[in-house]
C-alpha cells in the first residue's frame, strides 16, 4: 500500500510537468496488476484472553496484588503464584460465628437420625407384641371352645383374624377414599365426576364389611352362648369341664344307687334285729349324703352351663377382638410416630443442608480471596477492554483499592497468539471474507512487516460509533497474526491492508480521476489548447489509491485529476450540462460497490 501511495506521488509530480494551458493537473490511464485493498487502523490485542474478576460477594480490598506488566511463565503456574490477595478478615470471623452453629446442627441432626433409627426398631417391637397378643387370644379362644366351633363363630360374626399389613393396607384404601378424585383443567361444565370401577369396588367393600360388623353387633347380641356349651363340635376345656360334671354326675347318681340299695337292706335286718339301730342311721345318712352330692353335681352342671361356660368364652372372645383392636392402634400409633420421627429427622437434615451450605460458602469465598496464576501471560490490570475504565466510578486497580463482586481485576492475555480489531466502513464490509490475507504495519516497529488473515467479521454494526456517529456505521473485524512475536504488546496501533483481490491485467487510475454526473461515472480527458472532455466510463474494483477502468478510456490518455471549472467570464454553468461532483473517497467506494 505505501508502494502505491509513492507511485502516485511520483506520478503527480511528472503530470505537473505536462500541466496545460488551462493549469491543470492530470495522470496517464495505466495497463497493469492492480491490488484491491482494504486499509484500516487497529489496535493489537490477545486473540485469547483470561479475564479474572471478583467472585468475593460484596466488596473487598485489595491487600496485594502483581505488578501490571509481569510476565506469568509455565513455571508460575505450577507453583500456584499468587497474582492477586484480597481482604479476607471479615470472612473468616463469620465463618468462625458459622463453624458453631454448623456444630450444634450436626449434633441435632445425629440425634435425629438415631432418634429415627431408635423409634424405627421400638414399632416394630410393638407392632410384633401386638401381632403376639392376637395370636394367644385366639389360641386361648380355640382352647377353650376347640378349634372348629371357634371357627365357626368367629365366620359367623364375622371377626377376621388381621396383621400389620393388613391395617396399613385398609388405612390407604380410606385416605383414598376421603381424598377428592383430580378433576381435569376444564371439568366446570361437565358435571359431577364419576368414581372408577376400581374405586367404586373398594367402596362397596368398605360399605359390606361396615354392614357385616353391624350384623356381627346384632348376631353378638342375640346370641347365646348357654347353646355353644352342647355343641357336639365343642372340645377343649370346655369340653373338660364340661364332661367332668357329667362324670361327678353319674358318680353321684351311682354312688346314690348303691346308698339306697344298702339302705333297704340294713332296714331289712334292722327289723329281725340283726343290725343296731345306728348302722340302720348311718346308712340312711349315707342316702341323704348321696342325693345331696347328686343335687350337688347337678346344680355344678347347671351353673357351669348358665353362667361359667358364656361368661368364659365370651370373655375369651371378647379379649381377642380387643386384641384385634389393639393391634390396630399399634399400628397407627407407629405410623404417628415415625412420620414425626421423619418429620423431625428432615427438619434436622434441611437446617444441616442450609448451615453446610453457608459455611462451604464462606469457605469457598476465602478460598477466592487468593487468586493464583493459572494459564501463561502478560498481567495487565482491569478488563479487557478498558476503554471506559476512567470514565466510571470505580478506582484504578492497585493494593487497597476496593472493588466489587464481578468486576474485573486482572487480564492476561495469551502472548503466543495476537490479532487486530479493526473497523471497516459498511461500504467495505461486504468485500471481506473469512480467509482473506492482510499485510499489518505495528507503528511501533514500521520496518517490521507482518502477515495475518481475517478470521471472523461482526454481524451488526460497532454501538460505540453508532452512539457516537449515527451516520457512521462499522463493523468490527479480526484479523489473527501469523506467528509469535515477543516484542508484540496490547494496545499497539497498526495499519492492515486487507487483500481483497489481485487483478493482472487493467487499466486504473487514481479515485481522485473519477466523479458523478447524472448518475454515471465520468471522467474527464486533458486536451492541449482545448476544454476537457467529459468521458462516460465504467468502473470495477478498487482500493483506497485507485480504481479499475472496464471501459471508456485507453491505456496513455490523460485524465484530470481536478474537476473542470464552468467557463471563465461567463459566471454560469454549461447549458447543455449539468455541473460534474467531485465524490469524496468513501462515496466513490460506496458507488462501486453497488
């Protein structure tokens, strides 16, 4: 580009030699290679970058921090150097205050848990007592009236022998049934829902087994138990008993025979004075005695079936339809008990989640009081972009100064790989393209030359120049610089002329030749002695310097590189013609490219 740049310096220094009588200034169309360009300004920066900022909460001072300007080498990033320290007092007195009570919350959460654990193994040892309990009432019942005839009474009204599971199982199918159905989102109009098939047979059961026990009250109620004591089918110790008193029956009724057959005879002989009149007494006694233990056994019997035997077995009932019951409040009484244990023990476990998870927080905020050095780098302070630093309220980064939660504290570049933002007008944008080569000029070091290649082009416009400049709009592109270079630093300023394309073979001259008339481009043709002539031309590609000629001129015309002044004397335009416009650069380029 600056090759270009002299040699059209040098080329209006030999056309002011030929300048015409009229004193202007032309250039001789030229035949040749063309580079089409695209020359901006931009500033050097890291392709890639680690931006680190605080994550302390709040604010905090700087107590430390590295020098800006300090290279971090692979070494330092093993050894874990400190680039940054922040105050961290404050932090460590609250965690002390929250190590205490994250201590007392883990006691009560222990406590809790064995509490649970404790009440887990005291239910099931009441739930078996009671599941014991049922099982001797009944065998008591079963022993008493024997197995069959218990049987039958207990189907007769109904009791049923129940378990643990059972009472839990009965429990769920009532809360189902006390819980209301789900309606769907738009059931306002669609009438009362009806209850499932399976919901409704569940219903029906719970319905007959409250209208069986209510038969089991009147069947309990009407029945007597005097009529169980002759079943054929009764066994065990009522049968014992039972046959015991028949048995003291007919030993007395024997025992009665035999008295009064002794009897008659001792009264026989007592009439031919064959016995005394005592042993005639003693016998007769001896018949007296007998009946007595006749009516005696009888009465035993009768008692025995009119009372001892209904009030037996209905207390034997009785105690295993309490045990029933029994079993039953057990049951729910652990269920009250652990869902309160539960309750407990969650409540411990959520108030050990909040108080852990606030002393890891204070942890882990001093941990980030001490920021270390993680990737190789150039230190420099502040964000990446600090073109509004000094224009905000915060202070510049140093030791003491204070600084808040996500604010930039430190940017280390990576050194290894550098690249240029520049600005490109919109009516260049579109000629850009990813992979298109760049010569770059650092200011800096102007005699050093360097190649790079676009690699990434902003979608919308730069806000900063549309805030700016509404009328200006830029679009931000990258250009990545080949290689490494240690002398390369951020912020440098540079010039990159991107290669948009090379022509071999065409006629060119400079932007200055080239104006609007009526909408055409005209250039206008340098004649000795006479007015210029005015020369309808079409024009290609271009670059800052100049522009392709397609057709219009010939290779060695002379072009003015001034516009035409109207004719002297006159004080008026031509009449046949209006008056050519001189465009600016930009105008030129944004013409050509439509």
């Amino acid at each position: 580009m600056a090759a270009g740049a002299l040699v059209l310096v040098v080329v209006i220094v030999l056309a002011r030699d030929r300048e015409t009588g009229a004193g202007v200034i032309s250039y001789r169309v030229q035949r040749g290679p063309l580079r089409i360009t695209v020359l901006e300004k931009g500033e050097v920066e890291a392709l890639e970058s680690q931006e680190i900022k605080s994550e302390v909460r709040g604010e905090t001072k700087i107590i430390s921090i590295v020098d800006e300007g300090y290279r971090v080498t692979e070494e330092d990033v093993q050894n874990k150097k400190i680039l940054v320290e922040l105050d961290s007092s404050e932090l460590k007195d609250r965690l002390t205050q929250k190590e205490i009570e994250f201590q007392s919350t883990l006691a009560s959460l222990t406590e809790a848990q064995e509490q649970y654990q404790i009440q887990l193994k005291q239910n099931e040892s009441d739930i078996k007592a009671a599941e014991l309990e049922v099982k001797f009432k009944r065998m008591d019942l079963e022993k008493y009236l024997g197995s069959e005839l218990a049987l039958d009474l207990l189907e007769r009204l109904g009791i049923k022998e129940i378990s643990a599971e059972d009472v839990e199982e009965e429990d769920r199918a009532a809360r189902a049934l006390q819980s209301p159905p789900p309606q769907p989102a738009d059931s306002s109009d669609a009438g009362p829902a009806s209850p499932s098939e399976a919901e409704t047979q569940e219903a029906e059961a719970l319905q007959v087994e409250v209208v069986l026990t209510a038969k089991a009250q009147k069947l309990r109620d009407a029945l007597d138990f005097r009529e169980l004591a002759k079943d054929s089918r009764l066994a065990g110790e009522a049968v014992q008993k039972r046959q015991k008193f028949e048995t003291d029956i007919l030993l007395a009724e024997e025992d009665l025979s035999t008295a009064r057959d002794t009897y008659e005879w001792t009264a026989k002989l007592a009439k031919e004075d064959f016995v005394t009149e005592t042993q005639r007494r003693q016998d007769e006694m001896a018949v007296t005695r007998s009946e007595i233990a006749l009516e005696s056994a009888k009465l035993a019997q009768q008692l025995f079936i009119t009372y001892e035997f209904p009030k037996q077995a209905e207390t034997l009932l009785s105690d295993y339809e309490e045990a029933l019951r029994g079993l039953s409040r057990t049951v729910k009484k652990a269920r009250s008990q652990i869902a309160q244990s539960d309750a407990q023990l969650k409540s411990a476990e959520a108030r050990y989640s909040i108080e852990k998870q606030q002393r890891d927080e204070f942890v882990e905020q001093i941990e980030k009081c001490t920021i270390v050095a993680e990737r190789p780098g150039l230190v420099v302070y502040g964000g990446g972009d600090t073109r509004y630093y000094y224009y905000g309220s915060q202070e510049p980064i140093q030791e003491g100064a204070t600084v808040r939660e996500r604010q930039p504290i430190l940017t280390i570049p990576d050194m290894t790989k550098m690249a240029l933002k520049v600005s490109i007008h919109e009516s260049s944008i579109q000629r850009i393209q990813k992979g298109q080569k760049a010569s770059i000029v650092i200011e800096a070091f102007a005699d050093k030359a360097l190649t790079g290649e676009v690699s990434k082009m902003g979608v919308l416009p730069e806000q900063e120049s549309r805030w700016m400049n509404p009328d200006l709009k830029v679009y931000e592109t990258t250009v990545v610089i080949d290689g490494s270079h240690d002398w390369l630093k951020p912020g440098m300023t540079a010039k990159v002329d991107i290669l948009i394309e090379e022509l071999n073979d065409v006629l060119y001259v400079p932007i200055q030749a080239v104006s609007t008339f009526e909408g055409k481009r005209v250039a206008y043709l340098a004649q000795l002695g006479r007015e210029p002539e005015k020369r309808i031309i079409e024009t290609g590609q271009f670059n800052d310097s100049f522009i392709e000629v397609k057709n219009g001129l010939n290779e060695g015309d002379e072009v003015l590189l001034i516009q035409p002044e109207t004719p002297a004397g006159t004080g008026e335009k031509p009449a046949e013609e209006k008056p050519a416009e001189t465009p600016s650069p930009e105008t030129v380029q944004a013409s050509a490219a439509e």
